[in-house]
C-alpha cells in the first residue's frame, strides 16, 4: 500500500489531497507505513527479516 492507496497518508497522517506527498512516497520504498490510510489511526508497526507487517486496532493487519 502506498501513501495515495487511502484517505489518509500512510507515512505522515495527512489527507491525500493536502499536498503532493512526494517526499513520503520517496520515503515509503524503504520503510513501513505508520499510519492507517483509511483511519489515520498510528500503527503497530513490526519490523522483520523478510519485509515488516503494520497492524491498525480498526482495519487489521497489512503486511510487505
């Protein structure tokens, strides 16, 4: 999932439609997202060997 996927940014918590979002979608190929893109809520966010999986209380869990 990327930042423009949802309502919300899924690296800063912002609306989509706010701004560009460039730098986040640059920052995003390298790190998981921190925040839910359909809630805005903060993620539980687990970083693993083979990618990282993001947990929202709300929409469950989305993996790498």
């Amino acid at each position: 999932m990327t930042a423009v996927d949802g309502v919300w940014c899924d690296r800063c918590g912002e609306p989509v439609g706010a701004s560009a979002h460039e730098a986040c979608r640059t920052a995003r190929t390298l790190e998981p997202p921190r925040y839910c893109p359909s809630c805005r809520r903060r993620m539980k966010v687990q970083v693993l060997p083979t990618g990282w999986r993001a947990t929202c209380v709300e929409h469950g869990a989305i993996t790498d």
